[in-house]
C-alpha cells in the first residue's frame, strides 16, 4: 500500500488499528472533549540523566540535552510507559469513559491524575499543549507514512512546532517487534529494564507465545474470525497489517481471512457488512474488538448474530486491537486465545 493510500485511510478515521473500523463518529461521540486538568510538573519518573537520544521507526532521531521529563504521549502509549516504570502525566487519546472511568486504553494509570488533551477522535487543546511546554510527543503510527496517531490533521502542523515527536510503529508487523521497540523507548527514559517485575513479565509473554503455538498446533481446524460492531455493520478483520492477528497466525492461528477485493475499500484492513450478512465467514471462534468506540457482544441485539455458530457455543473473547505495548499487557492477549482455542469446540 502506497504512503499517500495509507495516509487517506488512517486521516478518513477508519480508526485501522488491528483492521478495526470505520467509526469516526462513534469516536467523536465517545467521553469529554475537554481537556482535564492534572498538574504540569514533572511527568516522568526516569532516572537516567544528561543527553536523551532516540530514533523512531519513522527513522527520525530526536536529540535533546536531558532525558525528557514533561512526556506526552498517546493514552495507549503512556501505559505501556508507566508498566516500565516511567510515568506519563499528559496524554492525548481514549482515557476516560463518558462515566469517568478509566478507558481500555488506559491500562493501570490513575486516570484522575491525568492531563487530557483529546479524549476523543480529532480532538486536540493545542493551547494547553503549548501552555503545557512538552519536552516531546511520542505515539503510534499505524501507516507507511508515519501518521502519528490520534495527533489531528488540522492542528498537526502546530502541535509539531511546539515540541519533536517519536514513533512506534504498529503498522505491517509483528506484536513482538513495537514490543520491542517499545522496551527501549522506556530503557532509554530511564526504565530499569533489569526488574524482576519487568524481567518476569517478559518471560510470561514468552511462556504465552508458547502455549498459543501449541494450542494452535493441536487444533488446526478451529477457525477464528477478528471482528468489531457497530450500530449498522460488522467488521471482519485482516490480518496483514495487525499487530497482534499477524502475530498469532504466525504462532499458528487459524483466521478468518476476506479476500483482498472485500478489503479493497478500506487499503487492505478489512471487509464491512450488513447485520444481515453476517454470517458469511464459518467461525468457531469470534475474537470480538473491546475499545469503548465499538458495541460490546453483551449489547448486540441483532438476531443475526445471536444466531451465529460461535455466538450459540459460547465462543467469544474479547480482542484488544490497539495494543497495550507493554509484555504486561500483551501476555494476558495471548493466554485468553489459547485458552479459548484448548476449550474451543468444532461449530462451523
């Protein structure tokens, strides 16, 4: 997929994280577009001191004199960050419900501590930003462009002059490589790497990984279908281009794939329909998007999908398609599949 292609689609809001959807709206209708006020001290608990220097997968390199403190990251970032020990007091992205609570997103920060620039989708207080005085901006991106993500298209230019940014990219690989790279993001803010906490959460992912290949291996013929609700269609997910769906069928998984031409409309991520047709994949299990801009399996009240195999059998698990990118976060994503995928029953 060509840069300008990517770039369309992600600006559109198609929202491509994990071949998620096209849910602009339901974005922007989800939580507080103000920004909240959570104090602009230090925002981070690094210990390393003196010159800061990292390259991001966008291959730019960002230089500063010290180890940035004022960080702002995107939601899902900053938590990834905090599970290394490195705390992120300004953020841009899903972090609150319209209840108050933490979002998905969030992971274990206290989000009532937290200054919020954009809660929702093409929100962004770049006056606050500014009066913030950010050290550096680091989120995803999740195309060959190197778009950040959740940064908007009509303030990007500003928010780029008051602070550099970096990247990891979640676009066209696999779960362990931004996994990595996050990893040394954290390192290089001062995370202490040699933790037991950090050194024993990366052994369980690994412990993980091996239990979702063996249970793979022992049932080759469940197949396993990536989608997300919303109030008029259903998504079925790809998996060229996720992060995680391209790291568990390397480890083995049996997707659901749509054919290229059904993803055409999207560059490639995925294939709508009607509630009407959404039953055209055979599935044993359904892997459903948990992010508070999708309609949870509990809520769908369409016949249709009451109807399905996998729905009737009990099948359905939560699938996170935006990542936490910490191995804390991940290894839970891992140990759900395998377990469902060692109960799961032939339905299709």
């Amino acid at each position: 997929m060509s840069n300008a292609r990517a770039t369309h689609f992600t600006r559109r809001g198609i929202l491509a994280a994990g071949g998620a959807l096209g849910l602009g709206a339901a974005l922007a209708a989800c939580g507080d577009d103000d920004a909240k006020s959570g104090g602009s001290e230090s925002t981070a608990s690094a210990k390393a001191t003196g010159p800061w220097s990292f390259k991001d997968d966008r291959g730019t390199t960002v230089k500063l004199d010290e180890v940035p403190t004022k960080i702002v990251a995107f939601t899902g970032v900053a938590a990834a960050l905090y599970d290394y020990g490195i705390e992120v007091k300004g953020v841009f992205g899903p972090t609150k419900t319209k209840s108050g609570k933490a979002d998905v997103q969030a992971g274990d920060m206290d989000v009532s501590k937290l200054t919020v620039f954009g809660n929702v989708w093409d929100a962004f207080n770049v006056e606050q930003y500014a009066a913030f005085q950010p050290d550096v901006l680091i989120s995803t991106t999740f195309d060959s462009a190197g778009t950040l993500w959740y940064v908007p298209e009509a303030s990007k230019d500003k928010i780029a002059k008051l602070a550099p940014s970096t990247a990891i990219s979640v676009y066209d690989r696999q779960m362990t490589k931004p996994l990595g790279r996050m990893w040394e993001l954290a390192e290089s803010l001062g995370a202490d790497m040699t933790a037991d906490k950090v050194v024993q959460s990366k052994k369980k992912f690994e412990d993980a990984a091996a239990r979702l290949r063996a249970a793979a291996k022992a049932k080759p013929d469940i197949k396993v279908l990536a989608g997300s609700a919303s109030a008029d269609l259903f998504y079925v997910s790809g998996t060229n281009f996720s992060i995680d769906l391209e790291y568990f069928k390397a480890l083995g998984v049996n997707f659901v794939e749509p054919p290229e031409k059904a993803k055409e409309a999207t560059g490639g991520w995925f294939e709508s329909l009607s509630w009407e047709n959404v039953d055209k994949y055979a599935a044993d299990v359904i892997m459903m998007d948990d992010r508070s801009s999708t309609i949870q399996p509990a809520d769908i009240a369409e016949g249709t999908w009451k109807q399905l195999p996998a729905v009737k059998a009990g099948q359905v698990i939560a699938r996170s398609p935006e990542p936490i990118l910490s191995y804390d976060k991940c290894t839970p994503l891992l140990e759900n599949l395998a377990e469902a995928l060692e109960k799961a029953k032939k339905v299709s």
